[in-house]
C-alpha cells in the first residue's frame, strides 16, 4: 500500500478510540500506522541497505510491539494506556497486513530471529489499479474527514493550518462582524467571526479581522 492509504487507516481508527479521544491519542494511532515504514531510511545507505532492510526491520512482529508499548508510556491513565495499546497494534497490522496483500515484497514477520520472508502468492506492485484506487480513497477520506469531524491529518503537524484548511470546506453559518457576509474564522484578538475578506492569516496560521489589524 502508499503511504497515503496507511495514513488513511491509521486516521480512521484513530477516530474509534472513543469519545474521550485527544490530538495526541490520534497522533499516537496514526504514527503507528505509518511506523513499520521507518525502515525505507535504510534507501540513504544504497538500493542494497535498502533491499535488506525495508519490510525487515520495521515489518515484523517484534517492532509492532515496541511500538505499542513506547506510545502507551508517553499516557498517564490506564484507560489510555489499554486504548493506546490496542489501537496502536490494530493500526501497526493495517500496514502490515496492507503490505502483505498489496506489495511485492516479502516482510520479515520474525526479523531479527528469522529472515524468512512472508508475502501473499498474488503479488501486485504499488502502480496496481487497487492500490491507485486507495489512494485516490485516501484524499476523499480526509475531506470527509474535515467536515464531518473538522479536522484532518494535518491537525497531527499543525492545529491552526488544518483549522484553515477545514475552514475552507465547512459551510459558512455565521456572520462576519464587519460585513454581515458568511464566516466561520473566528479572529484571534477579538473572539468574533470574520470573512477573508475581511481578515487575514498571520504568524502560526491564525486570523486576525480587519479592526484589530490595524489597532
């Protein structure tokens, strides 16, 4: 699977672990998902570090565990810690088992004690039509994504530019305090709705209406 369709799958269970879910709970299901690929920086050694190492050592069973257990540590309660735990181990096996139907490569379940490889018998490459399709499934997911929940993955780097980007798909209920038209920014220095028109993006992505702009 690409990179987009783990991220996919990772965003959608993050989005399972309950009502009491947090930016950071959904960072750590997220990262989970996309984890096992940490092993492509092998590429900076050579296509030969590179064919050894990639679906080695971060697709196998024993990284999926640290994993779990180095994101359940960073959580305080032991509720988080079970869903931490479980969520982050659904998430990991997503792309693992993504890998394992949708690549070609073999992944090294048991490395670093065994180097036998396991891959399904029908092997399709990333330019499959499958794998073209979740990927284009991927984007459709994260614009649902934003206006049904208001947020994407870009939320996990930065809260204020997803807030933009959202902002741009959700429709605009509320009236800009300057011109009546439709808004849903809220200026950072006054608290009320404004219009684009009528504000503008500053430092960290946040908005500042037109009146406190040039007060």
């Amino acid at each position: 699977m690409n990179t987009e369709a783990h991220l996919a799958a990772g965003w959608i269970l993050a989005h399972c672990t309950g009502a009491h879910q947090t930016r950071r709970l959904r960072a750590a299901v997220v990262f989970a998902a996309l984890a096992p690929d940490l092993d492509a920086i092998s590429y900076i050694f050579g296509e030969r570090a590179y064919a050894t190492y990639h679906h080695a050592v971060g697709h196998n069973l024993f990284f999926g565990v640290l994993v779990s257990l180095v994101c359940a540590a960073l959580f305080s309660s032991r509720r988080e810690r079970w869903t931490v735990l479980l969520f982050t181990q659904l998430a990991f096996y997503s792309h693992y088992f993504g890998d394992y139907f949708l690549t070609r490569f073999p992944l090294e379940a048991f490395w670093p004690i065994s180097h036998k490889g396991y891959v399904y018998s029908y092997r399709i490459g990333l330019d499959h039509p499958i794998n073209t399709f979740l990927s284009y499934l991927s984007f459709v997911i994260f614009v649902l994504s934003a206006w049904t929940h208001g947020r994407t993955p870009i939320e996990l780097i930065s809260p204020e530019l997803d807030r933009r980007i959202v902002n741009l798909i959700r429709p605009r209920r509320e009236s800009c305090h300057l011109c009546g038209r439709g808004a849903n920014e809220l200026c950072t220095k006054c608290g009320r709705f404004t219009c684009m028109r009528h504000g503008s993006v500053g430092k960290g992505f946040k908005v500042v209406c037109r009146a406190c702009g040039t007060t």
